[in-house]
C-alpha cells in the first residue's frame, strides 16, 4: 500500500521548513521567491502529493458548507418543505453544502464544533447558542442569520403585522364591522412566545382602531378541549349581538370544525353568516369541507432570500437590519360580503 505523501515529506525533499511549504501550498504563496513555490508545487506534483481538504479547509476557514440548526421539539419545529427547497436551491447554485443538525428534546445546546465547522449558520425559529458559543462566533466572524424570529439585526421574517392588519382590513371593507381575533390555547404554553403570536394581534388591532371600531379579543384558557371551544363559539354566537367576522391567528381544524358545528347548530352558515381568516392555513381540511382563506406565508421565498442573505454576509462580513417577507392573500371559501343589517 503506498504511503500518503506529507507536507513534511515534500520539506525534506525541498530542503526547507515544513512550515515553508504548508504556507506555498495551503495559505500564503505570495510570500516567498517565485523560483521557490514553483520549486516547492513541482515537488510536491512529483511525489503525488494530494491536499488534505479537512485540513485545507480547516486552514483557511472554507468549508463550502452551511448549517442550519434547528430544535426538535414539535411545538417550535417550523421547518416547511418549502423553506427547505428555497434555502437548497440557493446553496446548491453557490456550490455549498446544506445540513440541518437538531438540539435535544431538552433542548441541549449544540457544541461549538459542531457550529464552527460551516461557513455560515443558520438559526431557525429562535434556537438559542450558548453564550460561550456567540462570544467564539463573534471573535471568528463566523456568520449567523436567524430565520423567522425578531430581532435588531441579522434576521428575516413573515410581516405578520402587515398582513393581518391587511387582512382585518379586507373584511372591514366588505361590511364586518364586528371582527373578532382568534387566538390559539397553546400560546400558553410554557415556552417563549413567538413574535408573531403578538404582531398579528396588533396588526388586527391596527386596523380595527384605524376604522374606529371596537375590538373584539377571543382568547380560549390552555388546554382546552374540542369541547369547550365548541361551547366557547356557541356561547359567543348564540347572542343577538355577535361578530361577522373571524380572524384566526392560525388555521387549525379542530377551531374550525368546532365553528362550523355551532353554525350548523344555530343555523347560521359560513362564509354568508359568519366570514373566516386564517394564517398559514393547511388549505383543504377534510373535516371542514371547505377552503379556508388564509394570509400565506411564502416559505419558499423567505428562503431564497435567506440564503441569498447568508452568503452575501459571508462574502462581505457586514451586518443587515431585520428584512421582512410579505404574506399572500388567498381568499378561498370563507370570506363574503356581510348580509344587510348584521354588520
């Protein structure tokens, strides 16, 4: 078997340091004499050296790879395939390597080798680094890009707060002025908040107080079954004075098809009695029968420009102010004109 050829091989060959070759060969040929690198690679072509990419790269800080770390746990796990192919898409036509590495489900944090060992790294959903692991980064200028989370700088996002305030508006416009936001029982959970539990509230809000309506805030306790939300939605529809009108903060089906259960109980039916708005939404629900209108959340662009962000950042170094996406409005079954007399 025929012995790898080493940098210390083609230096006792040379007649130099071996310090003096891995520079001409790995990092700072433009240092030494022209008779000496071209000495020195005519060498090394002679002995069949081949480079150590590990080591090269290691040397010189390119990897052509990029990472996004992301956790495990459901409830934090936005990770839609269409973000991925946005992200791939962009790396593949730069000729990089895309991995996804995953925290525990207690939420252990990565170690540095892990993270170091990239030419740029992506954060998704808030996943946290370690102080210890930032404070490396920072002093490497190793770059990092948050997906999907708010933050001062370095980051990109969904305009929740655009888009529901757009879509609040929407149903104003068609005569709802009794509009009422919908709000999911997890958000009370014990974990962070994410942003746009808030941005879409205010983004509702905004436009409600911008018509000089009266805001309307349905917020089920956490852990609530399919029951008590069924009864929550009879409660609040069987009065004379109700809303026209539903924002949701997301598009669920087990919200939904208890709606649709106490329209059908009141005699009341969706979109003509009662107007829905999702976020996200998961399109046709088998259950619900219909397609929900939804602000759509372009993955798949937030992607592209994501990475597009990352290398420029690993091309220049620079830091950029947070960047945000717009959502698509797609009206589909849900939404309609409010009748005469009921807005």
């Amino acid at each position: 078997m025929q012995r790898r050829v080493t940098i210390k091989n083609i230096a006792e060959e040379s007649g130099v340091a071996a310090s003096t070759v891995a520079d001409i060969l790995r990092k700072r040929p433009a240092s030494y004499k022209p008779e000496t690198v071209k000495r020195i690679k005519a060498m090394a072509k002679e002995l069949g050296y081949v480079p150590n990419a590990l080591a090269t790269s290691l040397s010189k800080k390119q990897f052509q790879s990029i990472a996004m770390i992301q956790q495990e746990t459901t409830q934090t796990a936005t990770m839609p395939t269409d973000l991925l192919k946005g992200l791939d898409n962009v790396f593949s036509h730069n000729n990089y390597r895309f991995s996804i590495h995953f925290t525990s489900k207690n939420n252990e944090k990565p170690d540095y080798l892990k993270v170091a060992m990239h030419d740029g790294i992506l954060l998704n959903n808030g996943v946290p680094l370690s102080d210890e692991i930032l404070a490396k980064a920072k002093l490497q200028r190793l770059p990092i890009l948050e997906l999907n989370v708010k933050t001062s700088q370095n980051c990109i996002y969904p305009d929740d707060f655009e888009a529901a305030e757009r879509g609040t508006q929407h149903l104003i416009n068609l005569g709802h002025k009794k509009t009422a936001f919908v709000h999911f029982n997890q958000i009370h959970a014990n974990r962070p908040l994410h942003y746009s539990i808030f941005d879409r509230e205010a983004g509702y809000m905004s436009a409600i107080k911008k018509a000089k309506l009266s805001p309307s805030i349905i917020q089920p306790p956490y852990n609530t079954c399919f029951e008590n939300i069924e009864q929550l939605f009879f409660d609040i529809f069987s009065k004379t004075e109700h809303p026209t009108a539903l924002v949701f903060y997301a598009t669920a089906t087990k919200f939904f098809v208890a709606l649709q259960n106490v329209a059908r109980k009141l005699n009341f039916s969706i979109p003509e009695d009662i107007s829905v708005l999702g976020f996200t939404g998961s399109g046709d629900i088998q259950e619900c029968k219909k397609q929900i209108s939804t602000m759509n959340i372009n993955w798949d662009d937030l992607g592209r420009q994501a990475g597009e962000l990352l290398l420029e950042k690993i091309k220049t170094g620079k830091d950029f102010k947070p960047i945000k996406v717009a959502l698509n409005f797609e009206e589909q079954d849900t939404i309609a004109k409010v009748r005469s007399g009921k807005g």
